[in-house]
C-alpha cells in the first residue's frame, strides 16, 4: 500500500476519534481535520483514487471479484466458473443487494 494512502487513512482515522471525544469545535479537532484534508489531498496528487482511501465492503468486493475474474481461467467478468469465484460473486451481489435495499428505504423514509 502506497505510503500516502496510510498517511491519509491514519490521520482521517485520528480526526474522527477527536471529534467522537471532544467535538467538532475543540481545536484538536480541527487541526486533526486539517491534516488529513491535506494528506488526502496529497494522495489525490500523487494519483490515487479517492476509493483507495474510502473503501466500501462492496467496492472490495467488486476489486476481489474483478481480480480474481482477470486472473482465473475459467470466471468470465460476468459469470463465475470456480468454486472461489463463486464465493466472491455471491458476497459481490449480495452486499450490492444490501445497498440497493438500504437506498430504497432510505428515499422512502425521506
């Protein structure tokens, strides 16, 4: 893992454990935010995705998927075709079925 996706992940991870224990308008609050708005910022710079940082379960799940599919000779992009394929397939679909639900009910509760 590149050097400034640790160094942005550790210091969002700081920022949110400040604001959990003193607030957003405690000073070591801000100044943690600060830092890692620019260790974010400087990942992005150096060509990161964003998604390198923020991790979803499911884009995890769609990246173990994907690689696997790329390098095994019998999953096509689209339909599994070994028994660990199938495994990354399912958990793929189902944590996108999760997502899809929990948007539907979230529009609907709005």
């Amino acid at each position: 893992m590149p050097h400034r996706i640790r160094a942005a992940r550790a210091a969002q991870y700081l920022a949110v454990r400040a604001l959990t224990v003193h607030g957003l308008a405690h000073p070591l609050t801000l100044a943690l935010l600060a830092a890692a708005s620019t260790a974010a910022a400087k990942a992005w710079d150096r060509g990161h995705r964003v998604d390198a940082i923020h991790t979803a379960p499911g884009q995890r799940a769609r990246r173990a998927w994907a690689d696997h599919a790329a390098g095994c000779g019998t999953c096509t992009t689209t339909r599994p075709g070994c028994p660990e394929g199938a495994r990354l397939w399912e958990r793929y679909c189902r944590l996108q079925d999760a997502y899809l639900t929990h948007l539907r009910t979230r529009s609907t509760s709005q």
